[in-house]
C-alpha cells in the first residue's frame, strides 16, 4: 500500500498547496483597495514592471509579426488568398500570440524579478520588520505590485500586436510586394474592434493578472535562503507559463465559440 500512500500525500499536499493560494489570491484582492488609495506606489511600479519590459516584447513583436507574415503568405499564396494577409496577420496577433507572448516573456522577465525581490526581502527579514511595525505587507508591498502587474500586461500585449503589425507591414508590402493599401483595408473591413480587438485584451488582463498573483505568491511562501529563492523563481516561471495556456484554451473557447 505504500504508492496509495505516497498517492495520497501527494494529493493533499497538491490541495493544501492550491488552497494556500486561494487564500492568498482573496487578501490580495482585498488588499486593492487601499493600494489605490496610495497609487504612486502603484505608478512606481508600474515604472518598475512594465517599463523595463518593453525593449524585450517590442523586439519580440517586430520579429514574431516578420516571421508571421513570412509564413503566412506562403500558406495564403497557395490558396490564391495572398490579399488576406493583413486580415490574418492582424487576427492571429490582437486575438491569440499578442496576449499569450506577452504573457510568456511577462513572466520570464518581470514574474521572476517580482519573485526574486519579494523572496530577498522575505530573506532580509524585511517583511517581518513591517508586520512587527503594524503595517500589513500585503497592502504596502503585494498589493501595488498585483495592481501594477494587472495594468502593465493589457499595455504590453497591444504594443506587442500593434508592433508586430508594422514588422507584419514591412515584409508584405517591402519583401513580398503586397499593395499596402490592400493590406490595411482588409483589417478595417474584416477586425471587429469589440470583439477580437477588445476580446485580446480582456485575455491579456486575465493573463497579468494570474502571471503577477503567481510570482508574488512563491516569493512570499518561499524558503528565506538563496536555494529557496532560486527553486521560488523557476516554479514561477512554470506556473505561470502553464497556467496561461490552460487558461488561454479556456477564454478562447469562451470568446470565439459561438462566432
């Protein structure tokens, strides 16, 4: 019986673990409000979290739209559909690759610094130093940076799409030769702004929103030493990228089932 055992360790731990976090994802929530109150500690990190992640996602924009129009007029053309390449181009990045590849590089880059730094000050003692003080971290410390987290990805993921239209436009109408007002006119007759535009970036809130809970969430439960902090910055990125695409699933089936 000893693998009913182990089976069942697991499975309440797996429990325990996701209940934990539940917990932690509701005082959050409960947390907003006053972080509002003080939001230059929002805009502060907002600074902190979406500004210094906009070199690597405009340049992963520009090279994915490139490579997107690349592909996808070899596919159209065999089809005689070259003229819709805008259209596909434009619907594959607001609706799908701009939320998720930014999500992705979101949590790469600004969910495993946000890890980092709420571990090393778990390891400093510095959240203990503010509970001994009366000052409830989550509202001084996670709370702005949930809230930063949440704004900064919906603005990360239209600058990633609307990026890699242009790099999309520069290869059509500069390698390929497409006529460039064919390219545009195809996307204001064939993009609905409510519902592909507007669906993309309710995905990317929700995306910011799980990425920045997730990364906050392992720093603070994280072991105080440098080991702890290290394994806490991996599962960050684990979880984070794993539950994107389960949730992106979910919201796509959602959004465009019924269209």
């Amino acid at each position: 019986m000893s693998w009913l055992a182990f089976v069942g360790a697991w499975a309440l731990r797996g429990l325990g673990s996701w209940g934990r976090s539940a917990l932690f994802f509701v005082d959050l929530l409960a947390a907003s409000p006053a972080a509002l109150r003080r939001f230059g500690l929002v805009v502060s990190q907002i600074h902190a979290i979406g500004n210094r992640s906009l070199v690597i996602i405009l340049a992963s924009g520009m090279a994915v739209g490139f490579v997107l129009a690349l592909q996808m007029y070899y596919a159209l053309a065999t089809y005689g559909a070259a003229e819709s390449l805008g259209l596909v181009v434009n619907l594959s990045l607001v609706r799908e690759l701009g939320p998720v590849v930014t999500a992705l590089l979101f949590a790469g880059r600004a969910g495993t610094s946000l890890t980092a730094e709420i571990g090393l000050m778990k390891a400093g003692e510095q959240i203990a130093a503010l509970e001994l003080m009366a000052i409830d971290p989550r509202q001084r410390v996670l709370a702005p940076r949930f809230l930063a987290g949440a704004i900064s990805m919906p603005l990360l993921a239209i600058m990633f799409s609307a990026i890699g239209i242009s790099g999309a436009w520069l290869v059509a109408v500069g390698l390929i030769g497409i006529d460039p007002g064919n390219f545009w006119s195809i996307q204001q007759s064939g993009v609905d702004v409510w519902r592909d535009v507007g669906n993309g970036v309710v995905k990317s809130a929700v995306f910011g929103v799980i990425c920045t809970a997730v990364a906050l969430y392992q720093g603070y439960v994280t072991e105080a030493t440098p080991e702890g902090v290290a394994y806490a910055t991996t599962r960050t990125v684990v979880i984070s990228s794993l539950s994107v695409l389960g949730m992106d699933f979910i919201l796509t089936a959602l959004m465009f089932s019924t269209r």
